[in-house]
C-alpha cells in the first residue's frame, strides 16, 4: 500500500463522493501510513451523513485510540457495545482503552468478554496488567488461566479412521451416531431426530479407546478436548463444578468439538472412597451439562471411555446420555493385520507376511503390537548402528518381539468375568461373555 493508492482512492471519491465503502477504503489506508488526522477527517465525512454507518464508528474508534485519545474511543465502542456485540478485537481495544483511562475494573470486563469469544486472541498488555492490578480480582485471574488451560487443552487431531485398525462396530456406532449427524444435520432434523447423547467405550487398557476418540474428531475436522477426570477431581478440588462447566462452555464454543472423558469411571457414585461426597455434585453438574438443558450442545459430541465400567453411576446409561455403551475388545486376526500394516506404515519394511503375524499375537492388544513393532524397530536400529548397513524389517524380527511381548488384557479380563458372570444387571455385560465364549 502506497500514496500511489492513497490518491487513486482520492480520485476516485472525486467522481463518487458518496460511495461509503470506498472512503472507508481510504480511511483504512490512512490509518495504516500513520496519517491519522486525514483518516479521521474521512470517517467524520462518513458519519456527518449518517451517523449509522458502525463501520466508520469503528474506524474512527481506532483512530482515536492511536490518537491516545482514550476516552472518546471508550465512547463510541461502550455505544455500539450496548446495542450489539462487538467483535473479540475490538472488544480487546476497548479493554485497553479503558486500561489506559485508569479503568482497569471495566476492562476486566470486556477483556473477559473477548476471551470469551475467542479464546485464542489474547493480549499481551491486558494480560500483565490485568492480572496484578488491584481491580484484577481473582475471577479474571482464575479465567484467564481457565482458558489458557483450556486452550492448550484443544487440538485439531491429524489422524483419522484410516488410522486406527479393526474396531469396526465401534467405528460404525460413532459413525451413525456422531458423525453422520454432524454431515447431515438438516435431514437429521427434517426427521425430528435430536443430535445428542454420547458413546461410552469400555474394554482392557490398550484397545484403542483414546486412539479411536482422537481420530473421529479428525475424521470430522473437529477440534478435540480431552478430559481426564481424575485430573478434573485432582487439580481443582472443591472447584471442580465450575471448572467442568467451563469445559463444556470452551467446547461449545469450539463447535464441532469431540469432548473425549477419560476415565469416566472416577465419577462413579459407589465407589467408597473419600471424594464420593463432593463428586455427587459434580456427577449432577456433569449430567446437566450432558442433558443441554441449560445451555444447547449443539455440535458437541461427546465420547468416554474407562476400564471399569461397573463403578459408572446409573444415572449415565439414561437416553440421551450414554446410550450407547461399546465393548471394545482386544483386536481379532484382521484387526491385527490392519492394526500392524498402520503401525508399519512409512517405515523401511521388507516382504511381511501379515497372515502369519496375525496369527502368532493372538490376544495383543493395540498397545501390545506397538509395542511389538517398537522392538523391532530397536532391533534394526542396533544392527544398523553396528554395521553401518540400514536394513528393512523382516517378518521374522516382528515374530521374535512378538515371543517378548506379553498380551496385557488378561488381568482385565479376570476382573471383567467376575463382573460379567455374578453383577450382570439387564445383560449390561453380554459382550463381554460373548466374547469369552461364555453362554448364558
Ligand atoms: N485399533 C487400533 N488401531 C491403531 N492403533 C491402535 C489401535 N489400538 C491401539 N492402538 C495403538 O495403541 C496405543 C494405545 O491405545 P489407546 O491409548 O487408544 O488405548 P485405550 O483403549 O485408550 O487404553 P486405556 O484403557 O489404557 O486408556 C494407541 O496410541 C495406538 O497407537
Ligand atoms: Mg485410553
């Protein structure tokens, strides 16, 4: 941008002197070589004509604040902030405004406010000072930091369906589910279907839960939050409430967003331990959330997960909660091979029979192949570093690992037996004997 532009849009006003957009156009201009007196007499144009054109206000705003004349800027931004929303910038530019007019109290406010709708826009000058100044009381402390948390709680996963191997019914039930609501949202309405609820995974350790989760957010382009609650019952003890309902709050907004509950189970009612008083209230805070009553979850999507699905309060498995609960079982033949072929992929590989491989790790888990695949790769690696010769991985080094790996599911299937045998409520742990080939 130069004069050259500068007086193009001059002569250009001199024809059609009224066309807004244009001298707005030129303000712009004006205001970003510095020469804001010129600028300033443009929008004044503007606004002596129609005083409603909020672009120009705006523009002049930003003038005046460049002008260090703070409070005319306070002005005409409280104005239009009464009327309507402003915008996350310029909400941040009146924050500073009135930080700079001695108002640190307001500023809280609307830097509040602007946090609120785009947590990622923070400012470095409202943070200092907001934070230590006498008006900053501990709420805005404790926000920002919430949403700083937050933020560094959201992620855009890389990986999709395509990465993760076997589970297909689990696939197939978040699919339909989840994900096709998403897509299809108006036809889902068009047939009165509320979009809500969640999928709750239950298995062993190591079967692809989380992995999965991850990926259906990828797979929509969604962000990601994932929740550990043993986290949210740790870290915020007797705040834990407030602090859940910013979660969803920072998901709602980040709509499409798959908030992932790790470890579903710590919220589990029955179990006797020390914390059971407090998290009643913070299962009736996490069930409300769910519900959407009071606020909409609108393209939240919702998925836990835990190992010990016999601690999980009741109350998660009504409609339009958990309805869906999934057993996630240690991968059969295919799921391996896809499970090792994904595993595998990009590395230096030689001829692999996946048949054979499939066979000899009967039981493994997810986590066991990686790391069935983790010491070959060490293996090699060694051998490269010895001789000097890089050489790809064979199927005989993937079967030696093998024979150091052992499947880790087994204890939780002792325990999940137990559960499946002798507390088997309305065939809630049918899957499980299914899968042991236990019949009823
Ligand atoms: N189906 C799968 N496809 C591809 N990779 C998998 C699969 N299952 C597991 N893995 C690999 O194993 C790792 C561990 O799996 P993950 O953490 O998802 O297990 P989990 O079921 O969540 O276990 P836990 O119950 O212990 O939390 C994953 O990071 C992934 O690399
Ligand atoms: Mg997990």
């Amino acid at each position: 941008m130069n004069e050259e532009y500068i007086n193009g849009l001059r002569s250009a006003l001199l024809v059609s002197p009224d066309n807004n957009p244009l001298r707005l156009l030129l303000a712009d201009a004006l205001i970003q070589h510095s020469k804001l007196e010129e600028a300033e007499v443009e929008l004044k144009h503007i606004l002596n004509k129609d005083q409603q054109q909020e672009q120009a206000k705006l523009s002049l705003a930003k003038v005046y604040f460049l002008q260090t004349k703070y409070s005319m800027t306070i002005v005409i931004l409280e104005e239009i902030a009464e009327a309507k929303s402003l915008s996350a910038e310029y909400l941040i530019l009146l924050s500073k405004a009135l930080l700079r007019n001695n108002e640190a109290g307001k500023a809280i406010e609307y830097y509040k406010k602007s946090l609120q709708i785009n947590p990622s826009l923070t400012d470095e000058e409202l943070d200092l000072n907001l934070r230590n100044s006498s008006a900053g009381n501990s709420d805005v402390n404790q926000l920002i930091e919430d949403l700083e948390e937050g933020m560094k709680q959201i992620e855009k996963p890389s990986i999709d369906f395509s990465h993760v191997g076997g589970m297909k019914n689990v696939k197939e039930e978040i699919d339909i589910k989840i994900v096709q609501p998403l897509l299809n949202q108006e036809l889902f309405k068009k047939y009165g279907k509320k979009i809500g609820g969640g999928i709750l995974m239950y298995g062993p350790p190591g079967c692809g839960k989380t992995h999965l989760a991850r990926a259906t957010a990828g797979q929509i382009k969604a962000n990601f939050i994932s929740i550990g609650i043993h986290d949210v019952l740790n870290m915020w003890m007797g705040n834990s409430e407030k602090q859940l309902h910013e979660l969803f709050e920072l998901a709602r907004r980040q709509a499409p967003c798959v908030m992932f509950f790790d470890e579903i189970d710590a919220l589990g009612a029955s179990r006797s331990d020390m914390r059971t008083s407090s998290s009643k209230m913070l299962i009736n805070q996490f069930l409300n959330e769910l519900d959407g009553v009071q606020y909409s979850n609108d393209g939240v999507l919702i998925l836990a997960a835990t190992n010990a699905p016999w601690h999980l309060d009741n109350a998660f498995r009504r409609p339009g909660r958990f309805d869906r609960i999934i057993f996630v079982h240690p991968p059969d033949a295919e799921g391996r091979e896809n499970i090792l072929k994904i595993l595998l992929d990009g590395k230096p590989v030689g001829d692999i029979d996946y048949k054979t491989l499939a066979k000899k790790t009967e039981e493994f888990s997810g986590a066991d192949l990686m790391s069935v695949v983790d010491r070959a790769v060490e293996s090699k690696l060694r051998e490269a570093l010895k001789t000097g010769l890089p050489k790809p991985i064979e199927t005989k080094d993937l079967l030696n690992s093998a024979l150091d790996v052992k499947p880790s599911t087994k204890e939780w299937f002792t325990t999940a037996r137990n559960y499946a045998l002798y507390s088997n409520e309305s065939g809630l742990y049918d899957d499980i004997l299914a899968y042991l080939k236990i019949k009823k």
